[in-house]
C-alpha cells in the first residue's frame, strides 16, 4: 500500500515490479474514492482485483472510513463478495456512492 495522504494505492507486485492497483484519493479526513482498478494481462484469472478490493475494505475498516467506490469494477466485485454488508446508495452524477456498514 501507498499512501501520501492525497491519494494511495493498494498494490500488487512481484519480484518489485507493480503488476497490479486500486487507487484511491482521500476526500476529507474520514472518506476515500476508490477511482481505478488495473491488473496485468499475465493476472487474468487469478483473482487479482478481488484481493484488491478485500484489501480496501479491510483498510476502510482498520480506519473507520467512509469509500465511495467510483470504479465500476469495484462496486461490482463489492456487491458480490460482501454480502453481509449493507450497501446505501445515493445516485450522483450516474456514479453510484457506497457508504459501507456493518450489519449486526
């Protein structure tokens, strides 16, 4: 993870070399914007961007922060794979805006 207090970047790499990301800018104190999702062809398959994305959500949780997730790919893998989370939408611009809570 990099993070400069502007924006990050959850990252994959190999051997150094970064064949995958999520960024995020952060938007106030207590949010970030989960704006991109990129893997390596050499990737495909291997559920690269799902471990990305869990590792959002841990941060968000570590942190106690708001994501609005902007990249589609996100929202998507979010929805499917956190079930147990309570999604509120609010629609903005066409883009959807997550608030995440934990469900009792």
């Amino acid at each position: 993870m990099r993070d400069d207090g502007k924006k990050g970047q959850f990252v994959i790499d190999i051997d150094g070399k970064v064949l995958a990301g999520m960024t995020y800018v952060w938007a106030g104190l207590n949010k970030i914007i989960v704006d991109h999702t990129l893997a390596d062809k050499s990737l495909q398959g291997k559920n690269v961007g799902k471990q990305l994305v869990h590792r959002a959500v841990l941060f968000g949780r570590e942190k106690q922060i708001k994501i609005l997730q902007l990249c589609p790919f996100a929202s998507a893998v979010f929805a499917k794979k956190y079930p147990t989370i309570k999604l509120n939408f609010t629609t903005l611009n066409q883009i959807a805006k997550f608030n995440f809570i934990e469900n009792g």
